[in-house]
C-alpha cells in the first residue's frame, strides 16, 4: 500500500489510465491552467461523467508564464523553503483553485468527482477545501507515484531552451568557470545571447527578455555558477 505525506482519516485515493477521458481533460487543463512551470497540476471536476469545471496550480495562470523558483536555484531539498516562494503555496495549488471556481459558478460541488493530473497526493489544506466542498473521490493515474515523482517532473520542466548566454563585467577567472558551467547544460556564450548575465556588487543579475528575472547573491564563483545553472534550466 502506497503511503501518502497526508491522508484523511477513511479517505483513499481512486486510480484511472492515465489516458481515461476523464483524466485526459485533467491532462489538458495541466497544460492550459497551470501557471506553475517547475510542477504543473491540472484538475477537473466531474459530475456523471461530465467536466463542470477546471483549474491549474500556479494560482490558475496559465501557462507562457516566466517564473524561477528560488527553490530549485538555491538547491532546496524537498519540503523545505517553501517560504521563498508564493507561487507554490497552497492557496495556489490547483485543487483550491477548482473549488474556488466552482464557488464563483455557484456549482454545487456535492457528490462530484475530482480527477488530477499531475501530482500524486494532495496536502492537508487542499484535502480539507474538498472535504469541505463535499467532493466525493479524488482520482489519480495508477502510475501517479512514478509518473509525477519529483525527478520525473523535473527531468520534464527542468530542461532549459536557452542555448546562448553572453556576460558584461566579470572577471577572467569568473568568467571562466561560468562559461563551464553554461557549457554543462549546452548554452554557449556569444557576444549578444538569449541571456545576458551581468556581474554586480552582490553576485549576478540575470536578463532575459529585457527583464531581469533572478538576481543572484554570492561571491563564490562556484556556487554562482551552480545557481545559474539552475536559473537557466528554468527558461
């Protein structure tokens, strides 16, 4: 029997094909609704084999959002500094989104269904927001543990589409050993790259789409370097 970080008292999970039509719908809403990158979670509602609603985590943004977790560029082990990052707290995880629209809706939630793709467990306040709503069983795929583990997720979304990067204003040796680290990951550094890195007082700044998305503190060209590497793989 599986074990679960958390699971109310009489409740289990109910298991489908990742490709039941139902959990299909979920799938698509993974890719519509989940304004997550980094772990993205689709749900629908179910009544009588009918979708009434659907939502992503991510707070329901939908996807083409940029986003670097400082979880993950800070190397962060699973369930810890969850307070670096709003975009994962639980207000924001899909099954509180689905029930929050099905509030607005003025859906009566009563003996529905819940069908996630995703994840393969649900926390506490999320439990507790369809407990509440009177949801009547929550279905997963039957490989949801291996299919949705951390290291599966992330070989899927941490995987950069970044393939140049230039640098203003480092030093040599610096230089060096970020250019390596880029090279890892199979960026190159151009004069005018996708990404520009620029050396600051503090660390790095990281440009991206005319934007800085993640500023970088630290003075150890080492670990500067393995944080970039985890800010590039989230582009």
């Amino acid at each position: 029997m599986s074990q679960y970080p958390y699971m109310p008292k009489g409740k289990e999970f109910r298991f489908v094909s990742h490709n039941d039509p139902l959990m299909s719908e979920a799938a698509v809403a993974r890719i519509e609704c989940a304004g997550d990158p980094l772990y993205p979670v689709g749900i629908v509602l179910v009544r009588d084999g009918v979708v009434l609603a659907r939502a992503g985590n991510g707070f329901n943004k939908g996807g083409g959002t940029t986003h670097i977790c400082p979880r993950v560029v800070l190397g962060c082990p699973s369930g810890q500094g969850y307070d670096l990052c709003t975009l994962h707290d639980s207000p924001g995880h899909a099954e509180t989104m689905l029930m929050n629209i099905a509030r607005e809706q003025g859906l009566d939630t009563v003996g529905c269904d819940v069908y996630m793709f995703g994840h393969w467990w649900c926390c506490e306040p999320c439990w507790k927001a369809m407990l509440d709503a009177g949801i009547r069983d929550v279905f997963v795929t039957n490989d949801a543990q291996t299919r949705f583990s951390r290291e599966n997720v992330f070989a899927e979304t941490l995987t950069s589409s970044i393939t140049s990067v230039s640098f203003q204003d480092c030093e040599e040796s610096l230089l060096e050993t970020l250019r390596r680290s880029c090279e890892e990951i199979g960026c190159q550094t151009q004069d005018t790259g996708e990404v520009s890195v620029r050396r600051t007082p503090k660390g790095l700044d990281v440009w991206f789409e005319d934007r800085c998305v993640y500023q970088i503190e630290s003075e150890d060209g080492d670990v500067m370097a393995r944080m970039l590497q985890n800010v590039l793989r989230q582009l």
